[in-house]
C-alpha cells in the first residue's frame, strides 16, 4: 500500500514537471527552434488599426553608421546620402620638423566585408556588406574642407544643450540654418588624375597591398589590408594647412576643429554610370600624411630629412545629410491626406532615413480586456505578421530586419529584452531573435514573404496590469536592432515627435499590407493570440 501511494506520488510530480518545462520551453523558444504548430493551440485573431506615417527633417548626428553614394530603389526612388565630419590630430602639438616636404596625403575609411577566401597570391579575398544598388555602381565623389564649424553642445542662457543636425542640412533652403554645401571651401581635394577616385569612384572589393622597404637591407615586407576607401588628396592643401601651420593652431582639439573644420563627402551621379550607396563606420576612417622633414643638423652643416608620419582622424560631431527624391505612388501613400487613420492603410510603407513607418493601434484588442481577464485566458504566445506585397517590392534590395516599439514613448515595448545571447545564422545583426522582426524568406523565391514581431509580454502585460496603458505601437525598418535610442525630428507633429536611430541608418524600406477590410484576410495585418483556456 506503501509503495504504490509512494509510485503515484512521484509520477504526480513528474507530470507537474514536465508540464511546466513544456510551458517554459514553448514560451522562450523561438521560431528557428519549434515552428508554428504551437501544440495545436488555435489562434485568436484581433483586428489591428495601421496605417501610415512620413518622416520629416531628422536628427542624423552621431550615428554609428552612415550611408554614402545614391542607391536608386526601383518602388520608392533616389536615396542621396552625403556626409559631413569633424576631424582631430591623432597627437597634438606634433614636432613636424623643419623645411617639411609633403609625400602623400591618403584618406581611409574601411569597407564592411568578410572574407570568402584566401588569396593564393597572399592575403584573403573578400565581399563587401552593406553595399546597395547596382554591385557594379560608379558615382561622381567629392571630398571637401568643410566650412562648418560643427559642435557637440552649445549654452542658452546658461544652459547646455546637445548640438543637433539634421539630414536636410545641405539641400535645405532656409537662410538661418546651416547648409553643409553651401559652406563647402575650395575645390574638392581628391583631385586625383585616376577617375577611380573621384569621376567615377566605386566600392572596390579587392584588398590593399602595402610594401615597406627595409633602410638597411633594402627588403621588402608586403602586409594586405581588407578592402578600404583610399583616396590621395591633394598634397599642396596639406603641405599649408597641417606641414607650415603654425605650432598654435596644432596645439588643442578646440583649437584645432576651429583651424581646419572637418571634411565634407558630396556624391553626384556619374555620368553614364549606375550608382550605388554604402554603409560605413566613419569613425575607423583618417589621413595619413607621410612627409620628410630635417631632424638634425651635422657639424659640417649637411642637413638629414627623415620619412615621417601624422595622421588625422575623422572624429568628433558627424551628420549624415540624405536626400530622397521620392516615386510617386509612395510619395502619394504617406501624403498626409492620403493616410487613412480611421480604416487603416491597405498598404504600409516602411523606409529609413527621412522616410516613413507605419502606426499600430490595438484598441479594437484592448474592448476584449475584460473578457479575457474574467475567463482567466493565459496567454502563450502573441504576434503581428506583416505580410510583404511582393509584387510591388519586385527588383528592391529588402530590410533584412524590422523594429517594433512604443511609438507613444519612444521607447522599447518589454519584448524587445527577450533573454537571448548571441545571434543566429553566424550574422550579427540577427540578435533578440526571439523578439524577431527577421526577413522570412521563401525557400523558393528567396524572396520575402513576412515578418513576424513576437509582443507576448506587452499583451501579458495589458492583461494583467488594468492600470496599463494600450500604447501606440511604431514600425520601422532598422540597421541595427540593438539601437533603441531615438533622434528627434526637426518639426513635431501630433503622431511623432522622434524616429528610431536604427532606422536613420538605413536607405532601404519595404511595403507590407496594410489592415484595412479590403485587403484579402490571408494578407491582412492582425494580431494572433494563442492562449491556454481553463475547461
């Protein structure tokens, strides 16, 4: 009798413990893991109010990346992105040197690639990421001196305040505000004979080889840099602003941004040529000024010039200065009068930099609160699906991620800190997979086919919290997922005020269905709920 009161109480625990590692497990795991069969749970499904969004002037100072070149996307146009950056001596109050005699004077800003083999002549072979548009794309580039004296913060009646930039600041037409373009000095410096350089500058793919000749054996050492911008610029500019530059204007970063303001990167189209755009850290990049100058003087009076080397880094306040020359069905759909907030949009229109999101509202979820709450539902797992009009993205580089988050505070929803460490598919950007927003693609097509946005806490929440408030939820596309900082736009409206930094970063944009009645149920944006309900 013992014995099998004991037997029924341990298999009763065991079955207690294995349905509720069953429950964790189907709670944290995502997609990639289980699939979608959710254990035969059918899905409740909410209509959802979306519709669209356009983004005016933004905030485009101080991001980690920044487009340059002009990516041409067939559904919703010209993207131009130009850029403007501070600089700063590596060292200040460098000793130069008498009589100094300029060498070169070569920027680098480094590629994002990885490398797809090695090289059997030495070093690796590469692809570039981040590159879009036409992979074989030219575009006319210029590098100027920049007469804009960028700051990070500045004092009104006493108080300091953080510089802002906007992405119009170099195509705005406004007289008492800052035009990159307009204050541009000189001639551009990459005045190169080789068009590669400037006419018809492109992304080169290979990587550098660099050779450094030993003084005493005269042997020569080849080191392979990964693929980097390299342009060599015009060594009279450099020979008289750094070389013969008095000590004090080299002697301090303020006084040094105040001698020589920065640089600013213009591209044009190149004649003939399709374009393209690439993402870039300019914060790697600099210039590296080799020269020979007399270190020291003999008895016999013979002077010896040393090979010698100061470097300028990009560094200090940034804006990155877009351009949209916008189709005109997608200029139409985000027309503000075109927007249709009491039915929903039948189509959502997603695009970075100054583009557009889509607004999500759940209030028609939020009438069934009180019912769930009396009937006790448990909620496993809650979703939205946006579904990609395909046809219409036909030929368009697509995002490979996008962003969900409270548009009513600018902030994260409590899904966005969903527990995982590391990324899938050995792509970095692909962390908080759980929370998703994942490109899923067609195994047929390799085309899109949706994204999903995993808010099971922000619906648990809502639930469970009365006193919770159903937010606005904001849809963007996004560079970075792990960006959740927000820029401010220049003008404020009634629905936003601020735009996801992520997505500033990003040229590209997509076009999902919308929720409005008229698009066909299997497309139409709702949110599916699957609950575990009591008999």
């Amino acid at each position: 009798m013992y014995n099998t009161s004991f037997i029924k109480k341990i298999l009763l625990v065991a079955t207690v413990v294995l349905l509720y590692s069953c429950d964790k497990d189907f709670n944290a795991i995502g997609d990639e893991l289980i699939g979608d069969n959710h254990f035969g749970l059918e899905a409740e499904k909410y209509d959802v109010l979306a519709y669209n969004q356009e983004v005016t002037p933004v905030q485009s100072n101080a991001l980690a990346i920044n487009g340059l070149g002009i990516y041409d996307n067939p559904v919703l146009g010209t993207t131009k992105s130009n850029y403007a950056s501070q600089v700063g001596l590596s060292a200040y109050s460098p000793v130069i040197g008498e009589e100094p005699e300029i060498v070169n004077a070569i920027l680098s800003v480094p590629y994002f690639s990885h490398v797809t083999a090695t090289d059997p002549k030495g070093g690796n072979v590469y692809e570039l990421d981040s590159i879009y548009g036409d992979p074989k794309g030219k575009i006319n580039l210029s590098v100027y001196e920049s007469g804009v004296q960028m700051r990070s913060s500045y004092f009104d009646n006493g108080n300091q305040y953080a510089q802002l930039y906007y992405n119009d600041q170099d195509s705005n037409s406004n007289p008492d505000d800052i035009n990159f373009d307009k204050s541009k000095i000189g001639v551009r410096l990459n005045d190169s004979i080789a068009k590669s350089q400037n006419d018809e500058f492109f992304f080169d793919v290979a990587q550098k080889k660099d050779s450094t000749v030993d003084a005493t054996t005269k042997k020569v050492t080849y080191t392979y840099v990964a693929p980097e911008m390299r342009l060599s610029l015009n060594k009279a500019f450099f020979q008289t602003k750094i070389l013969k530059a008095s000590a004090s204007k080299l002697s301090s970063p303020d006084v040094f941004q105040e001698y020589f303001r920065g640089l600013y990167f213009k591209v044009e189209k190149s004649e003939g040529n399709p374009s393209n755009m690439a993402l870039l850290d300019f914060s790697k990049g600099k210039i590296t000024i080799k020269y020979k100058a007399k270190t020291e003087i003999t008895t016999d009076a013979e002077t010896v010039k040393e090979q010698k080397t100061l470097v300028i880094n990009l560094s200090g306040a940034t804006a990155s200065l877009l351009q949209d020359a916008k189709k005109a069905d997608y200029a139409s759909a985000i027309s503000p009068s075109n927007i249709n907030n009491i039915e929903g949009d039948e189509k959502l229109y997603l695009k970075g930099g100054q583009g557009s999101l889509a607004v999500i509202d759940l209030s028609s979820f939020a009438t069934k609160l009180t019912e769930i709450r009396n009937n006790k539902w448990m909620v496993n797992e809650a979703n939205l699906v946006f579904y990609i009009d395909s046809d219409k993205m036909t030929g368009a580089d697509e995002p490979k991620r996008v962003y969900l988050y409270d548009l009513t505070n600018n902030a994260p929803i409590l899904d966005y800190v969903d527990g995982t460490t590391g990324y899938l598919a050995q792509d970095p950007k692909l962390t908080r997979y759980i929370f998703d927003g994942i490109l899923n693609l067609d195994p047929s097509t390799k085309r899109g086919r949706y994204y999903k946005v995993r808010i099971t806490n922000h619906i648990r929440n809502l639930i469970k919290d009365a006193t919770a408030k159903n937010v606005k939820l904001g849809l963007v596309v996004t560079e970075s997922i792990d960006i959740s900082a927000s820029n401010k736009l220049k003008l404020k409206n009634n629905v936003i005020s601020e735009v996801p930094r992520g997505s500033v970063m990003s040229p590209l944009g997509t076009i999902l269905y919308g929720s409005k009645a008229s698009v066909p149920d299997d497309k139409r944006l709702k949110l599916e709920i699957y609950y575990t309900k009591p008999n």
